[in-house]
C-alpha cells in the first residue's frame, strides 16, 4: 500500500507524461482558450471572462504538474499571436497592456491552487482554501502589474493606486470566488466519472 503511494507520488511530480496526461491537458488549454472568449466589460479595460474558471478547473482536475503545463501552454499559444486570450486576441501586446498580469498570475494562482488539493487530498477546507489563496495570488500578480503599466511618481502614488485598485476590482474578485468555487465542483464530479 505504501509502495502504490510512493509510486503515485513520483509520478505525479515526474516530467514524463503518458498518453492520457498530454490529452486531459490539451483539453484544459482548450476549455480555458473557449473561456477566454465569453467576456463582458463592466469596466473600460477591465474584462470578465471565465478564463479564471478554466485555469482553475485545470489546477483542481489535472494535479499540479499537468496544470502548471496547461497554463504555460496557453500563454505561450497566446504569445506567438493564436487568438486564444480575451476577445479573440493574441500577441506580445496583450502582456503589454493593463490585463497582462493577469495573464501571468495564472501561473503562481494554478500552483496554489493544484499543490492544496494535492496537499489537502480533495478535503473540502483544503479545497476552498486553495481556491481563495491561489485568488489572493492572481490579484496580487494582476494588480501590482496593472499600477506599473499605469505608472507612478513614489511609494505613496504607487500604493494610493494599489489600493484604488482593490477597490475597483471588488466585484470582480466575489465573481471570481464563486467560479473558483463552481470549477473545483466540476472538477471533482468528473473526476469520480473516469474512476
């Protein structure tokens, strides 16, 4: 029993991928590219998507290696100019703007995310917080960039704007945690499916 575990957990932290991985995580980019298509702006420069619930789903499904690829995966197919970011767009210019943070917090925010659940063996408190840390990590990446494309004089500009900021982006981070929530149901539901 301790020896399938000690196997289990190599693999799950091993490079090598089988047939199997390589398919659950080209369909994970996918579905976060398809989520990055449905968008609604409340704000100028400020998009909602489901974006956030495609990384997290993947984090949550695929483990912590395999989502971690899925992400990079997308933002490097994004980067070479596929039309798989928000509103059909691609390109180096969509780090460059206001949201490209965002963009790159996926990454620490899949990593939070996938080591809890890892880590928390699916319970649900390990669940929920994986979640909210790996939030708090895509917010921190996504608003600190968006003050440097915006600019600041000093400290106190800069977390004068920070502040400004969280405020703007409140409602976004409630949506946020109910996608969050609403993926890491999802993606236990199909887990138990292909066991």
């Amino acid at each position: 029993m301790q020896e399938d575990t000690k196997v289990k957990n190599e693999k799950r932290f091993s490079l090598a991928f089988t047939a199997k991985d390589l398919t659950r995580t080209a369909l994970c980019v996918a579905l976060i590219a398809v989520c990055a298509w449905i968008s609604i702006r409340f704000i100028p420069n400020m998009p909602f998507t489901l974006q956030v619930f495609g990384v997290a789903f993947a984090a949550y499904f695929l483990g912590v290696k395999d989502s971690l690829f899925a992400v990079i995966a997308y933002l490097l197919i994004g980067l070479i100019g596929a039309p798989v970011f928000n509103g059909g767009m691609g390109g180096v210019q969509q780090f460059a703007g206001y949201t490209g943070g965002f963009l790159v917090g996926f990454i620490p925010m899949a990593l939070v995310i996938s080591l809890f659940e890892y880590f928390g063996k699916g319970k649900l408190v390990f669940k929920i917080l994986g979640g909210f840390s790996g939030h708090i990590a895509l917010y921190i990446v996504g608003n600190i960039w968006f003050v440097f494309v915006q600019g600041f004089s000093g400290g106190a500009e800069f977390f004068s704007k920070i502040w400004t900021v969280i405020v703007m982006m409140a409602p976004f981070f409630a949506i946020d945690i109910v996608k969050i929530v609403g993926a890491g149901f999802l993606a236990d539901l199909l887990k138990k499916h292909l066991k």
